[in-house]
C-alpha cells in the first residue's frame, strides 16, 4: 500500500485528492492546523462514516512553517508521496500579509523538500504552483515555457516555491513536480473567493436572505476549471517515469461578469439589480487575463477536464442553494 502526505488536507483541493487517493487505496496522512473553529468539514465525511473511524486517513497537528514539526511527521510516516497543497491561498490577502504569505507559501516549501533531501528515501513530491505566476501575461495562452511576471505577493511566493522544486529536481535528483494549475473551483471553494462568493450570495438573494452583493473588478478574465478533475492531474503527474513540470487548464477563459451571468441566470434572477462595487475589492496590482495551454498535460498525462464552465458555475449555485435552504429550514424560515 502506498503512503501519501497531504499539507492542506484540509482545503478544497486537499480534500477531493484525499478522496482519489483513498479510493486508490492510499494511506493518507495529512497535515493540519490548530484553528479556533472547526476546519475539517471539508474531509469530516473521510475521517470517519457515523459509526467507524477510517483506519487509512491519519491527521496530525501542525504548521508549514514549524521546521520541527514537518521534519518529525516526514521522518515518522515515510511517505512514497508529498502532495504540497499548504498555503496562504488568497491574492487580496497576500497585499495585506506578505510576510506570513512569504513564510508559509515560499519557505514552508522548502522545509518539505528539505525533508526529502535529507531522509534518503525517493519520496516523490508535488508542488501547488499556480497561473498567478504568470501575472501580467508575457504570452497567450500561457504554457510551460511562457516567462513569468508575477503581479502580487502570493505570486511571487509560489514562484520561489515553484523555482525551489525545479532546483531540488536538478541538483539532488529529486522527483519533483510542480503543476502549474488556473483557477479551479467547486462547490468546497473558499467563499472569499469570486465565484463561491458569487454561488452563495445568488443563493441567499434567491432565499431573500439578503440582496446586494458586493464584488470588486468584473473584467478579470481567468481559465476556470473544476477542482475534481486538476486533482487528477497532480496524482498523474507523480506516476510517470520522469518529474517535469505542467501546465492544467481547459484552454477557455471567461470574465468574472460572465461567471455573474451564468449564475445568476440559472437561478432566475438579474445581477445587475444587486452587484455593487467596493473598490476594496481591487487589488493594488491586477492579473488581468489567464488563459492555459495545456498541451503537455494532455498529450503526457492523458489528463483532460470533464467539467466545463457554464456547467461548473450552475453545479456550484445548485450546491449553495440547497445548502442555504437546509440552513433556512433548519432554522424554521422555510
Ligand atoms: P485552500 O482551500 O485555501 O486550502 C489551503 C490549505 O492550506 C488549507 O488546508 C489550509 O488550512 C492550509 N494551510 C494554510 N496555511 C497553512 C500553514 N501555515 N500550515 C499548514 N497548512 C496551512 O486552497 P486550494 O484552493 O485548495 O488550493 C490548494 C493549493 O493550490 C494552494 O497551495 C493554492 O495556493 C494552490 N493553487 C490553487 C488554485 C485554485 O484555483 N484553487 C490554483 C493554483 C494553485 P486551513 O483549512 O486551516 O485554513
Ligand atoms: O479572484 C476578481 C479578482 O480571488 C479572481 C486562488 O485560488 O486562483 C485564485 O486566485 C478574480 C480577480 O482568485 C472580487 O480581482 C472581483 O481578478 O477568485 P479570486 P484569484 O485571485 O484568481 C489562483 C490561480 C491561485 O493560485 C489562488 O490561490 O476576481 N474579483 N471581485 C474578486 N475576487 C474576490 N476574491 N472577491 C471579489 O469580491
């Protein structure tokens, strides 16, 4: 039986890879962090069905950052695989915190491939690289070879990241990935980010639960995919007989207003009766347009995505409805 570790179990991308790997009959470790509040929804339903716990997915405590911690856990469960998904994720925040998004989104990375340099074993290691590096485009589509102009802190982090994965490959003969993935949603996506933003608050308005909505720039354009098929991608990659780096996208790109229309359509309702603009939203230095090429993948991998975008926002806003209604009902509203 294979072993993996996941960082950021816990997050959306963690938790469907936790399902693919279960299912592949994977003993899953992952990492996770001490929060104030219940984290672990995401994965509740891997952990343990109501009435046994699943003896193939262990969680341990810990941060990115805390050297000990990861070099301990490493050294304890020998994992043939690392899936490295642990970050400070969000692009607006990043402004807000660089340093904390520098120490765990860059350096964490290290810690990890530090670990497998010196445990001996040829543990092989995937690295969340991201669109985001590619920032103010140099060219369209963006593809492997395409240079990189990041345009925020995150960016910048995930670029040391992805640089360090490439370096530990080249110097220490390391199996090291880094896929480079656009945006990927679902139904688990953070809800600070625009298009679970956009699913929920069409859900309550549709619920009268409330009625303006908020949003920053309608105008970015990004390659959005489904969260379910890239994790299929990042496991396939860790497969092959060599580690190189990817590219995974669907080769279509879409404004945040076309997501707004979708959406908003789908559940009968009209956005421009309740999107308002908070200038909060922009960010001091925008990414204007992602569009992938992912080629490489395709032809390497044999990856494809089954999941295209009309389909993708209406599966969210269909989740976030009967969500918001279990909620109501719940509460004895409906
Ligand atoms: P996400 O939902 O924000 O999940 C991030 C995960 O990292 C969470 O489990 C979070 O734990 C954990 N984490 C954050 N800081 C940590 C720390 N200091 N120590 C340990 N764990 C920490 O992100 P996602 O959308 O699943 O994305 C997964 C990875 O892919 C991230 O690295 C992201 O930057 C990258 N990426 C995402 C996309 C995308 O479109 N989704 C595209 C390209 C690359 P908590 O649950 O406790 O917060
Ligand atoms: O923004 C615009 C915003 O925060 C998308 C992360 O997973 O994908 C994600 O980063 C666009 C931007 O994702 C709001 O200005 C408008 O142009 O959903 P987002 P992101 O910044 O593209 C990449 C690939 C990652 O690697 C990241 O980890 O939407 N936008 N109004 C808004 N964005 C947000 N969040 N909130 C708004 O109100």
């Amino acid at each position: 039986m294979k072993t993996a570790l996941i960082t950021g179990i816990s997050g959306q991308d963690g938790s469907y890879l936790a399902e693919l790997l279960l299912a592949k009959g994977y003993q899953v470790h992952g990492l996770i962090r001490r929060s104030s509040t219940f984290n672990t929804s995401r994965i509740q339903h891997l952990y343990q069905d109501p009435h046994t716990p699943n003896p193939r997915l262990s969680l341990t405590y810990g941060d990115l950052t805390d050297e000990g911690a990861v070099i301990r856990l490493v050294e304890r469960i020998q994992p043939d695989e690392i899936y490295n998904l642990a970050a400070q994720s969000h692009v607006r925040v990043s402004f807000d915190s660089p340093g904390y998004t520098a120490d765990v989104t860059a350096r964490g990375t290290l810690n990890l491939l530090e670990c497998i340099r010196h445990s001996g074993k040829r543990t092989r290691f995937y690295q969340a690289s991201s669109s985001e590096m590619f920032g103010l485009v140099q060219e369209t589509p963006q593809r492997e070879t395409t240079p990189f102009y990041p345009r925020s802190p995150y960016a910048v982090s995930k670029m040391f990241a992805h640089w360090m994965t490439v370096n530990y490959r080249e110097a220490y003969d390391i199996f090291a990935c880094s896929g480079i993935l656009f945006n990927h949603e679902s139904p688990r996506r953070g809800e600070t980010f625009v298009t679970r933003k956009i699913t929920r608050a069409a859900a309550r308005i549709k619920l009268g639960l409330e009625d303006v909505l908020y949003l920053g720039n309608l105008d970015a354009r990004r390659d959005w995919g489904f969260a379910g098929d890239y994790v299929e991608a990042m496991w396939m990659m860790l497969q092959q007989d060599a580690p190189d780096d990817y590219v995974v996208a669907t080769g279509e790109t879409h404004t945040v207003r076309d997501f707004l229309d979708v959406t908003f359509d789908h559940l009968g309702l009209d956005w421009r009766k309740h999107v308002k603009i908070d200038p909060r939203y922009f960010r001091p230095t925008e990414v204007d347009l992602l569009l992938g090429d992912s080629t490489r993948a395709r032809e390497k991998l044999g990856w494809a995505p089954r999941v295209r975008f009309q389909e993708l926002a209406k599966m969210m806003a269909d989740a976030d409805l009967a969500a918001e209604s279990r909620i109501c009902k719940s509460e004895g509203r409906i």
